[in-house]
C-alpha cells in the first residue's frame, strides 16, 4: 500500500501507484556523533552526505529514478539522456544546499520530481530549501518530502511548496489528508499563497 | 486594546480544534511523546516537574477587564486558584491537567486570547515596552507594527520548526524598557530628521548559557521593509543555525561564528530576493492595525489636582506608593499605577483567582477597563485619573495589591525554579522570600533606592539573573543547590551583563550576601548614585572582598 499523498489542482489524494525509484548510496561507516551522551540528531549544513566510494558504489536501477544528490553531482553524465527522457529526479538532505544543486544544474525544470528527505520531522530547514526551490530557483514539478514525514507538519509544507508526502510508513496517509486543511485563512504570504491576508480581503 | 476582526478570531478558532485534536491523538497512544512535544510546547505547554504549565500569550502585555475576568475563572475552574505573570509579561498556570487544556483555549478564544507560540522553536509572541502607548519619551507607538509582526510570525509555514526559539522585541521610547539587545531581534524605531519612520535593528543578543548582548545589523531600515527583512534574517538563521547542540542553536551563536558583517552580507544577500515582495507592509495596512488598538476615551484635564496633592502632603504611606508605583503618562492628568504583585511570602508574580477579579474591577472603575502586565512580574493600570489615585491605592491595598515596593529591592524578579520548572539546578522562589524578608523594612528599602534583583533557577535565565544589578543564578554542585551571585547587570539603553562575584553560596547564605552588597553601596555612594552606579564607579574589587572577608571555604558561612 502506497502511503504517498500527491495535491493537484488543490486537491489532496493518496496515489496507489507511483513508478519513482528511491535511490540510496549503500551504507558506510556510520559516524555516531555524541553530545552530553546523547546521540546527536542533525547533519550540520555543509557536511559530507557520502564518500566518493559510496558514491561510486551506488546502484541505480533502470526506469524512473530519484538520485542522492551527492550521486546526481559526480555521475551526471552517465544519466544526460536519461534525464532527457524524464526519468531522472534528485533528492536532497536537509544538510545540503539547494544552491549546490542549482550551481550543477541551473534549470531545475528538467527534473519531474524533486524530493527533500526529512531525516527528523522537528527539521525545520525542509521548508526553507522548498521555499527556495519553488519562489527562487522556479521549480515547476513534483516537489516531494520524504522520511519522517507527520501530518501535523503537513499544513506548513503545504504553504512552503511541496505538493507530495510520503508520510511515514506506519501512519495512516488516510488520517492525514485531514490536516492540510487546518487553518483556512492564513494571514502571512509565503510560497503558496503569495498575498498576505489583508492584501486577498478588505480586513 | 487590541480588537480582533473575524479573521484573527477564525484562526484562533481553527488552532482550537487542531490542539484539541492533537492532545485526543497523544492521549490515545496515535501521538508520541517526541512528535507530541513541539506541538505543545507551540501552544505553551510544558511538562513540568508536578503537572503542565501553560504559557497564554498577553501580546504587548495589554489586556482588558474580560481577559482577567476569564484568566480569574481559569484559575478558579482549572487550577488551584491563582496565577502568574512571567518575566515577557505572559500569563501561566502552574496546575492544569493536559486533557482539559483543549477546553482552557477554547475558554482564552472567547475573550480573543490564545497560547500561540509562547514557547517551543518558533518565533514566540513578541514584546514591546510595557508603557507602549502611554509613555511621555514615546516617539512611535510601537504596538502597530509589532502587531503586524505577530501576524507574519502566527503559523509562519517557513519558521514553525527553527533550530531554537526566536524572540523580537518592539520599542518606540527614547528609554528602551523592552530590553532590544536581549532579544534574538531588537527593533528600535524613530524618525530621521525628516520624520521618516525608522528601524535600527539588532540582533543576536540573549541571555543563557552564553550571554550576548545584540549587535546592530542596520541602521536605519525603512519600515515597509520590515516583514521582509526579518524574513530573510530568519531563513539565514533557518538554514544555517546549528541543530546539533541546543546550546549552540540561538541565532547569537551563529552570528558569533560568522561575524556580523558574514551575516549581515547574508542577510542582504537573501533579503535582495525579498525586498519589495507581497509582504512589504503600506501606510494603508500600518493604519488599519493601528485603529484596531483602541485608545481611551481620555478626559481633558489639567496636569495637577489639588485633593491629590492634599493626600500627598497628608499621608505618608500614600506618597511613599506614589513615588515608587505612579508613573508618568503622555495625558495631561493621567498616570499608570503598578499594582504590586512583589509580597513578601508570595512567589514573585503570583496572583490568586480573587486579586485578579478585584484587579479587572479596579481597571473597570479607574483605567478604561485596561491594564498591562509588566516584564517586572507586576499589573498595571494604564490609565488612572490623578484624581482617582488615593482612593485607588486604598482599595488596591485592602487587596494586598499596593506594597509600595516598585523598582525596590524587594520587587525581584523570578523564575519559577525548582519549586515547579524541571529545568532548574536549584529553587529560585525561597531565595526571593529569604530577601524579602531581610529587607522587609520599608524605609530601609527606599533608603537603598532603584536596584533591580534578578533570579534564575539555571542557566536558561528565565530570571533574566544577567542583566540584574545583582543577579542569583542557582547552581548544581554535587547534587545540592548551590547560587551564584553577580553585580553589575543592567538593562536599558546601557545594557551591561553582570560578572560573577567568587564561589558560589548555600541558599542560607545569599540574603547575607545581598545585605553586604548592600552596606557596601551605602558606604560608598554619592547622593545620586544607585546601586548600579557605584558599581561601576568604584567597580567589583570593594564588593568581592566584604562578601569573602571570612569567608574560608566549605566552613565559615556569611551570615546576615
Ligand atoms: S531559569 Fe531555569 S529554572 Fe527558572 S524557569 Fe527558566 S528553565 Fe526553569
């Protein structure tokens, strides 16, 4: 069972089907950062995502694919006509920069999808790299959140630009489709809805 | 006042109904606790040591006679009959139990009140000075924009998960009483020699672990631009704050390590995109949100008033509680009047279900019906006749509400500590009472004069102990309470942060320690000098060496 919610035309419905291919770099030594005991939880931004023999050693299937960014970067010609067939999207850490995406690849319209895996929901940093992909960099197709996607943050990515949530395996989608509509009027412009409130109605 | 329109009311509604549904989940087992945590703690609710606290939001301190009637009945109906006021002038309930807070903001709706982001990593609800409006040395009211802020920052999509709370303060007066340089964000606003409205912004500074005061990001920002600038400051912040270690998480940090010309340039970079975006605010919207803060129906009234003064010369008592708790006021013939919530044997800030609905009556018989919490823990009348002000104090006084103590020795300033907050290495409320009552003579107390005494239970500084002329900031060593003590603190337009006196002190020793602060300022001031300023006179070295005079450690403690 598919757990991916998709909005079109405002529209929010769980899709059965989806032929996109999640692509990881095999797993390396994990470095367990500590802090006061407790593991520590975040990627600082600009830290490494995978060695270059991770990267190397990353299998990538035939038909549509969605590819660490650290593998899109160093193996990009191996995918040209790939891409050019539509089958090729990217997706990103919280930890990596939309601009390093965007230094390799300024027309970001070339991919169908773009993905953000959330490795923690309280990451914050998610809504800001959506925001930035859909208003700055004009970003057009699917943008999607991966990981430990909730409902109760759905509402907020919603007005950032994703417009898919593979909310997290063992939640209901069902149940969640719920909370994109918790608030009504929102009274900031952001991403998706642009104006401010009292710029859409005499207050 | 602020007055809300359809629209504020429909998303304070809506937020309703999401808690309610969110609490029914965690209750049910649907929610865990980690995915439950953030969610609460966005609408103000903390678990604490004994039971949840809940944060309500007072926005600009302002409140009117319904609020308190209700925040009377809250604390009657859902808690053990009082409350307290925090030190960002917020309201909480030290008792209530989590299944009925869906209920509790539902009642705070119905009088237009709300939890919204007084705690957790997000742009908390945000502070002016407390005399907004009503001070005589305001040059910009600066409760409009500081409204306008608050919307953009209510359920702001971008900015809901930050790598750590977000504080902005607002002023407008040419004394800053909103403590600009303590805040994540600090915005000074005045007019240039062509009466254009400005912004000095600030940024970075808070209090903690690693006390920073802010620095200035720009000089003069025009005002249209203020949505949009601290948009951009916030993604920066956003993106690169570090998420790694919360005490390394608070923006100051983060200017710390780039510098703040890196961050400025950051900031300018990411603000080029933003300038001039649907969020620039027009002279159209500032004017409509200023209407919505209605102003009294003020009398015209000559500046003096002869039964006043009469009353004055008469009785002492009463002139003692006009020196320390009257305050000047922009009209002719009114003051605002502080209603002292600093009783010796009561937790600073703490006000039962019955002072509140006395306190909502005498706002409704002598202030429009308006009052104000203040960042010092206390209520204030914002509006009060001169003429008014005698029979006002005699009631006020019936109610325990008058100790003429405002600015005082006595009118510390405390956290919750031990006694309910989780957090804290040691209790702050004894401490408190231990000084009250040391200092309890009330001509003694004027005798020292303005001094402010600041006191956290640990390093989070909800005490706001740094910036106390004489801070106590409780310590942990090998498992018992142990307290800090620092002079030199201050806030205000000569903002300082105040330098650790030695070895830290059994809580049985710190009113001692105080007194000798004390004798050491009244052996050595001039006759204007406070406290803080003859601490930085003669500086710390007199202090240090009364205080440790016979003091061996481990065995002789000072004693009072
Ligand atoms: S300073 Fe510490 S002890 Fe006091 S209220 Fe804040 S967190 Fe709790």
């Amino acid at each position: 069972m598919s757990n991916l919610i998709k909005l079109q035309n405002g529209t929010a419905t769980i899709v059965a089907e989806d032929a996109w291919q999640i692509v990881r770099v095999p797993v390396g030594e994990v470095e367990v950062k500590k802090q006061a005991g407790k593991v520590v939880l975040f990627k600082l931004t600009g830290a490494e995502s995978a060695t270059p023999e991770q990267v190397a050693a990353t299998v990538v299937p035939a038909g549509k694919v969605l590819l660490p960014l650290s593998v899109f970067l160093a193996r990009r010609a191996e995918f040209a006509s790939r891409l050019a067939a539509g089958e090729v999207g990217v997706w990103l850490e919280t930890h990596e920069l939309v601009e390093t995406l965007v230094a390799a690849q300024a027309e970001l319209n070339v991919f169908p999808l773009i993905a953000v895996f959330i490795e923690r929901f309280a990451d914050g940093r998610a809504y800001s790299m959506a925001s930035l992909l859909r208003s700055r960099y004009g970003f057009k197709g699917e943008l999607r959140a991966l990981g430990d996607v909730l409902r109760d943050q759905l509402f907020f990515m919603k007005r950032c630009g994703f417009d898919a949530f593979d909310i997290r395996a063992d939640r209901s989608a069902e149940d969640a489709l719920a909370s994109l509509q918790d608030f009504s009027e929102p009274y900031q412009g952001a991403t998706v809805i642009e104006q401010p409130l009292w710029r859409r109605h005499a207050r | 006042m602020y007055k809300y329109d359809e629209y504020d009311q429909r998303i304070v509604n809506e937020r309703v109904a999401q808690f309610r549904d969110q609490t029914r989940r965690y209750l049910a087992g649907e929610l865990g606790e980690d995915e439950f945590k953030p969610l609460r703690l966005q609408n103000g609710l903390y678990i604490q040591r004994y039971a949840p606290m809940l944060r309500v939001a007072v926005p600009y301190g302002l409140l009117g006679s319904a609020q308190i009637r209700k925040l009377a009945h809250i604390a009657r109906t859902y808690d053990k009959g009082y409350a307290h006021v925090s030190t960002r002038q917020n309201f909480q309930f030290n008792w209530p139990e989590l299944k009925n807070v869906p209920d509790i903001l539902a009642e705070l709706a119905e009088v237009e009140m709300h939890a919204i982001q007084t705690s957790g990593n997000c742009i908390r609800n945000v502070t002016t000075d407390q005399f907004a409006g009503i001070a005589p040395d305001e040059t910009v009211d600066p409760r409009p924009l500081a409204e306008i802020i608050r919307q953009c920052s209510t359920f702001h999509p971008e900015f809901a998960l930050l790598p750590r709370k977000f504080k902005i303060a607002v002023t407008g007066a040419r004394e800053d009483r909103a403590v600009l340089q303590m805040h994540d964000v600090g915005l000074e606003l005045f007019r240039n020699p062509a009466g254009e409205l400005r912004i000095k912004v600030w940024v970075g500074g808070g209090l903690g672990r690693t006390p920073i005061l802010g620095s200035v990001l720009h000089e003069e920002l025009p005002w249209q631009h203020i949505l949009t600038y601290i948009e951009a400051i916030v993604r920066v912040y956003n993106l690169h704050g570090r998420r790694d270690n919360s005490y390394k998480a608070r923006i100051k940090i983060l200017v710390k390590a780039l510098g703040i010309e890196e961050f400025k340039r950051q900031v300018e970079a990411e603000w080029a995109f933003q300038k001039e975006g649907p969020n620039t605010v027009t002279q159209a919207e500032l004017d409509r949100v200023a209407r919505n803060f209605t102003a009294p129906d003020y009398a015209a009234l000559a500046d003096a008033d002869a039964g006043f003064e009469a009353k004055l010369a008469e009785e002492k008592g009463f002139a003692n509680w006009v020196k320390r708790n009257v305050h000047a006021h922009k009209q002719p013939g009114y003051r605002a009047v502080t209603l002292s919530l600093k009783v010796t044997g009561i937790a600073p800030g703490d006000i039962t279900d019955r002072q509140l609905d006395i306190v909502a009556d005498l706002a409704d018989k002598y202030s429009f019906g308006e009052l104000r919490t203040s960042h010092e823990q206390n209520i204030i009348l914002s509006d009060v006749k001169l003429g008014d002000l005698y029979a006002l104090w005699q009631e006020a006084r019936a109610a325990g509400l008058a100790t003429p103590n405002i600015g005082l020795i006595t009118d510390i300033i405390c956290c919750p500590g031990g006694s309910f907050c989780d957090l804290a290495n040691a209790k702050s409320i004894p401490i408190a009472e231990s000084i009250q009552r040391l200092f309890d003579d009330l001509d003694y107390q004027h005798d020292i004069g303005d001094i402010e005494l600041n006191i956290s239970g640990c390093m989070n500084s909800c005490g706001h102990h740094h910036v106390g002329h004489i801070g106590v900031l409780g310590v942990d060593k090998n498992e018992s309470e142990w307290y800090q003590v620092s002079i030199g603190g201050k806030q205000g337009n000569d903002a300082s942060l105040g330098d650790v006196i030695g070895p830290s002190f059994a809580a049985d020793e710190v009113a001692g320690v105080v007194k000798r602060l004390i004798d050491v300022y009244l052996e050595n001031r001039t006759p204007e000098e406070r406290f803080i300023d003859t601490v930085r006179r003669i500086g710390h070295v007199p202090f240090k060496a009364r205080v440790y005079a016979d003091r061996q450690p481990g065995k002789q403690k000072v004693e009072a």
